[in-house]
C-alpha cells in the first residue's frame, strides 16, 4: 500500500503542511523538524504521488528540451546543466533530438505537447511567421537558446558575431593573411535557422574587412571538408589558419594535418570554437572561443520555470560573456 503524505505527518505528529515543507525544501519549518520528517520518509519508503501533484498544482513537473544531437560536446554538457538544473528545482527533463530536421524538430515539439510538460527549452532549426504562430498555438512557455527566431521569443546566448571577430582580429595580429573557414552547416543557408552559424561567418568577414584582408577565405560548406583541404598546400613563408565554426571540426583537422605531417602552428594556424571539456588533452592546445553553455543551461532553466511558476519572463534575452582561449595552435 502507498504510503502517503498524511501518513508521514501522523508517523511525525505534525501537520500534512510541514511535511510538505519539508518535501519542498520551504521555509517555515525548524530544522529539527524537517530531519525528522524526511528519516521518516526514508524509513517508510515514500515515493511521491506525481500524478496527484500534478493535479493540485495543475503542472505535470516536466520539463522538455529540444536539440540537434549528443555529437557536440558542448551538447552533452548543455544538457547535463539543464537535466540538474531542472532537478534542483523538482523538475524531471523529457530529451528531445531532432537530427537538424526541421520536420523532425516539429514532431519532436508535438511529442513534449502531447506529455504535457510545463516548458520547452528550444535550440531551434526552424524560423519564420509561420514557425513562430505554430509555437504560439501550443500555449506553452519556450525559451530558445543559440539559435535566434525572433524578439516575441525569449533567448539565451552569446554575441556570436563579435566572439568570431575578437578570434580572428587574434589571428591577424599573429601575421596570417590568408583564412580558410569551415562550417558545413552553411549549407543550410536560407533554407533551415543556423543563426550562430550565420552570425559566426560575419564575425569572420567583419574581422578581415576591417583589418584590410582583401583576398577572400575559402569557406568550405560541406561535411567533407578534409578533402578539400587535400588541395591546399601549406608553407611557412605563407601563413595560412583554419578556422572552424566549433571544436569538433578543429579537432578533425588537426589529426588530419598530424597524418599529413604539417605543422601546427608553424604551417598553419588552427582555431575553434566552444572550448569543449576534451580540449585538455590536446596537444597542442587549441586556440578557441570559450563561452558558458553549463550557466546558458542554467538560465534557461529558471528563467522558464519562473515563466512557469510566476506567469512571465524576467528578461526577454540574455546575452552572456564570452572568452578568447589563446592557446598553442596560433
């Protein structure tokens, strides 16, 4: 038989309410108590009711999360902050990864509506009016992170464009002249939403337009871009860097060119961006962006349950810090 709360507050001699403060981590219980009433909800085994919670709270306590994939590190790592975020705050996570599909992404918003979770956290691949009234229609709270729909959504992130620009100015004061860049999801361009991709390639073009770089990086768009690099040829007397759109590409390329027996950075420059947690093994180190994806998963977290909870957003967007990592490969 279910052991409920009043069983607790009789077991105790106290009322249903300070059990329940005790439970929720609320003030207005004395400590003496509250170790009381969770020995005891340790001794009983009691296991929460969510269904009847849900009920009385008319929130089902879950919360969903859409993204791309797990590939990223920098995912794996949103995703561990927003699982434990969202948990500190008794919240459970439905994960939701739609493969960079629109249509999927789609199916997967419908999925967490269908489970009625109280809020999507949504790094979104789909934009537009259209996009945006399908949102609207589910009357669920969203909260978008990297990926920018609109000022009618509520966002967490980083200046993508200008962190690209601080790198590449780094790289230029380093005497490289000629860039190559690759970022494969540039093949999206105006057919899926790649804001951070998009806002990255400015920060490139900015950056050498502004240093007076004339000549035009080659920009490489598709996924096989170590075979593309096999027609470049590197050499000291002319300084060339690769820059790519997230560390899991630099990290590709600079096994390649170990392979190929090109020096890093004699030959060529190297620089990522995410700064993603393995970068501590790499030798040598990897100049990089560093911005906080754990605190941009926090944010989002309570920022949304605060939606949840109290009816609105406190901020409409937050734009979080970002930090050059200038290690060995520059």
């Amino acid at each position: 038989m279910r052991v409920t709360v009043k069983d607790i507050a009789k077991y105790c001699g106290v009322s249903s309410g300070t059990v329940d403060r005790a439970l929720n981590n609320r003030p207005g219980i004395k400590l003496k108590t509250k170790q009381k009433v969770l020995e005891a909800v340790k001794k009983l085994n009691y296991r929460p009711d969510f269904t009847a919670r849900s009920l009385v709270k008319g929130r089902t306590m879950t919360l969903g999360i859409v993204l791309f994939d797990l590939y990223n590190r920098s995912f794996a790592q949103l995703l561990n902050a927003v699982e434990l975020k969202a948990r500190e705050h008794g919240y459970f996570l439905y994960i939701a990864l739609t493969d960079k599909d629109p249509e999927n992404e789609k199916q997967c918003i419908e999925y967490l509506a269908n489970h009625k979770v109280d809020g999507i956290i949504l790094f979104s691949v789909n934009q537009g009016i259209e996009f945006e009234q399908y949102l609207q229609d589910f009357s669920i709270p969203i909260i978008t992170i990297f990926n920018f729909i609109s000022e009618n959504w509520e966002y967490v992130g980083i200046q993508e464009r200008a962190a690209m620009r601080d790198g590449v100015n780094h790289i230029i004061e380093k005497g490289y002249k000629n860039f190559i860049y690759i970022c494969p999801p540039l093949k999206h361009m105006g057919k899926a939403n790649i804001y951070t991709q998009e806002e990255r390639l400015k920060g490139l073009l900015e950056a050498l337009h502004t240093k007076g770089i004339n000549d035009e990086p080659l920009i490489i768009k598709h996924n096989d871009y170590l075979k593309e690099l096999q027609k470049v040829k590197f050499a000291k007397d002319n300084k060339t860097a690769i820059v790519c759109s997230c560390d899991l590409y630099a990290l590709e390329v600079m096994n390649y060119l170990k392979q190929k027996g090109v020096k890093i950075p004699e030959e060529v420059g190297l620089m990522g961006f995410d700064n993603i947690d393995v970068l501590k093994y790499l030798t040598p180190k990897l100049t990089t962006i560093e911005y906080p994806v754990e605190e941009i998963g926090f944010i989002a977290v309570e920022s949304l349950i605060k939606k949840i909870e109290n009816g609105y957003f406190t901020d409409t967007s937050l734009s979080l810090e970002y930090k050059l990592i200038v290690g060995e490969s520059i």
